[in-house]
C-alpha cells in the first residue's frame, strides 16, 4: 500500500531542488514508499516521483498485474522482452513532461540503464543519493518504537547465544543460531560470525571455522520489525583471552562508550568519529581501525547519516545511528563492539542494552 507521507516527504525534497523527477529501481526505497519492493532481476523497472508529488510506473510485463494492484493500472507502463525497454520510457517520459530533464536516481538503479537512457536523449540522470537519504533520515514516533522493539530483539538474541555457543561447533552453527532466534519470534534476521582469526576481516562472509577451546567469537546481526532495522556486534571469548585480547578489547569499549558518552543534538558526525578515533590512536591501533565509526540505520540496514570524518552534518532529533569502533589485526583477531543510538525526543538513547563485558564464555 502506498505510504502517502513518504511521498510528501521525497515530493518536499524533490522541492529544493531543480530536479524534475526522482527514480527509485526496486530497493529498500521502494519498500519505504510503497511498502513493497518487487523482485530485483536485469530487467529495467522503477517509480517515477514527479515534484508535485504524481507518479507512474515503468516495468516488464513480468511485473504488470503485480504493481498494477498496488499502484492502479493507469499508473503502471509495462514493456515487453521481446520490444525492450527503452521505447516505453521515450513515451513515459514525453507524456508525462519529463522529456529531457533531470531526473535523480537512486543508488539501486542500474549504471547500464542509466547509460541507455540517457543515450536516447529522454533524461539526463543525476545522483539521487542525497534525496533519498534526507527524506528518510528523521524517524517518526512509529518508525522510533520499532527500532527500539527491534533492538530489544538482537539484545534477547544475544542472551540466548551466550547459552548457545561452545567449542566444536562451526561460525555456521552460531549464524543458523541466530537466524533461529529471530524466526522463532516471526522475524528475519541474520548477520555474520567470524571466530579467531576471522575476526580481522571485518565484513567476514564465510562460515565455516570450527570454535577451539581458547577462541574469540565476533557476532554481527540483526532483524527487521515492522521493516526497521536493527543492528548489534558483541565480541566474546571461549576460554581465557590472551593478555593483548584483553587489552584490544578494553580500548574498543572504552572508544564505544567515550563516542556515545559525546553525542548530543547540533553535535556534527566528524566529531563522534573523531572521539573513537582519537582513543584508538592514541592506544597505538589507528592504522587498524579501518572504517567509519557508524552508519544510520531505518528501512535499511545501512543509510544515512554516516558517522565518520568527513561528513560535517549535525545530528538532529530523529535520527538512528550505529557507534562501532573497531580493531583488526590481520592473521591474529578482531574486536568490534557496536550499538545503535536514537536521537530520541527527549534525549540521546543507547537502544542496545545488551552487556559489553568482557564475557568469557
């Protein structure tokens, strides 16, 4: 069903700008604007949101009846594979007043369609990045409470692995673990486990290391309620970590909770990162913490605003964002810890309260 709100809310972007139209390809965008996203495959298809805030649809016949339903058929323009695409977007775009003009994309259109369509002469395409983002980035009441409710989800998730986890088992094991912990609440969710060495890789996407007797175990995941996300990393030890482990880890939480301690409304991004850093390299591990301290998070698990060094942008009531400092050290482990945190009406929330002990399991 479409949500007519977030049509306001990309129309009154679309405002400020001189943009005639925003296209938004199938993504967890479209799923914020209509509540559903159909499945994503080479074929061409996307919303077109004009600045008053009308719309029409262009998709394979595949996808016709589908969108129609959602979307009513007059506003869906359906194209078939033996013609192809690009005749269909011609007429769309002279019928609807968007021949040449510009037209800013999202990040899940296709460089390939952008490319042939721009080659036509219909439109002429521009980064739709920073639109989408801004019109997503402040949280209603409604869409706050199911961060919240979906963050207490990862933090009840993370008390049953602690029960869970043992030497033997594989980083496989502990992943359908948590996949099980959601679904058995009629949740998705999911993540990656990397164990010892693994730990280094900090978007690690294999499964299958076998837990040792003395290991370090990184779990990073989350589920999505009511279509929010949450996002959770807690780091843990099977047997006594070493005197490094535990040195490693003191100065990743301690630049956790310094970064959180910082935050307040009108403070920028560039400082929060700057917090975490600083504690890091100072501790002599700067060169081995290798990304930005946080991500915003909503309808999708990675959105604005991004906490890192270059983005000036003050933090406002409304938005949700992760703090995840990090430590890797190739060929020996990793150390992360991350919370998500709501700039709440009446303050700075920590929505994950699950413990940051050194926890020796």
């Amino acid at each position: 069903m479409i949500n007519q709100k977030y049509f306001e809310r990309l129309a009154a972007e679309l405002a400020k700008t001189d943009y005639a139209a925003a296209l938004v390809a199938p993504s967890p965008e479209l799923q914020f604007l209509l509540g559903h996203s159909p499945l994503i495959s080479e074929r061409f298809e996307g919303l077109f949101v004009r600045r008053d805030g009308s719309y029409f649809y262009i998709c394979p016949l595949l996808s016709q009846e589908e969108m129609g339903e959602i979307l009513g058929k007059d506003s869906v323009h359906s194209w078939s594979d033996g013609d192809g695409y690009l005749a269909t977007v011609e007429w769309c775009t002279r019928h609807y007043g968007l021949y040449g003009k510009q037209v800013a994309a999202n990040q899940a259109t296709r460089a390939c369609h952008v490319l042939e369509i721009a080659a036509t002469g219909c439109l002429e395409f521009v980064s739709g990045r920073a639109l989408m983002e801004e019109m997503r980035i402040i949280k209603d009441a409604e869409e706050m409470e199911n961060l919240r409710i979906a963050s207490r989800r990862a933090d009840e998730a993370f008390t049953e692995l602690l029960t869970f986890i043992r030497p033997g088992m594989t980083e496989k094991d502990v992943l359908n673990k948590i996949r099980a912990c959601f679904r058995d609440q009629g949740l998705a969710g999911g993540g990656l486990v990397a164990v010892g060495p693994n730990a280094s890789k900090p978007h690690y996407n294999r499964s299958d290391r076998v837990i040792q007797e003395t290991d370090l175990v990184l779990m990073d995941y989350g589920c999505i309620y009511k279509g929010m996300y949450s996002d959770i990393t807690r780091t843990v030890f099977v047997g006594e970590p070493t005197e490094k482990q535990r040195q490693v880890y003191g100065i990743v939480r301690q630049a956790n909770e310094e970064a959180i301690a910082a935050i307040r409304p009108g403070v920028k991004a560039c400082e929060i990162d700057r917090v975490a850093r600083t504690i890091i390299a100072e501790a002599g591990y700067g060169d081995y913490f290798l990304s930005r301290l946080g991500h915003g998070i909503g309808y999708a698990e990675h959105e604005a605003p991004d906490i890192k060094g270059s983005n000036p942008r003050r933090l406002e009531t409304g938005m949700a964002f992760s703090i995840e400092p990090g430590i890797y050290l190739p060929g020996e482990f990793g150390v992360r810890i991350e919370d998500i945190i709501l700039m709440g009406p009446d303050g700075v929330e920590i929505l994950n309260q699950a413990p940051k002990d050194l926890i020796v399991l």
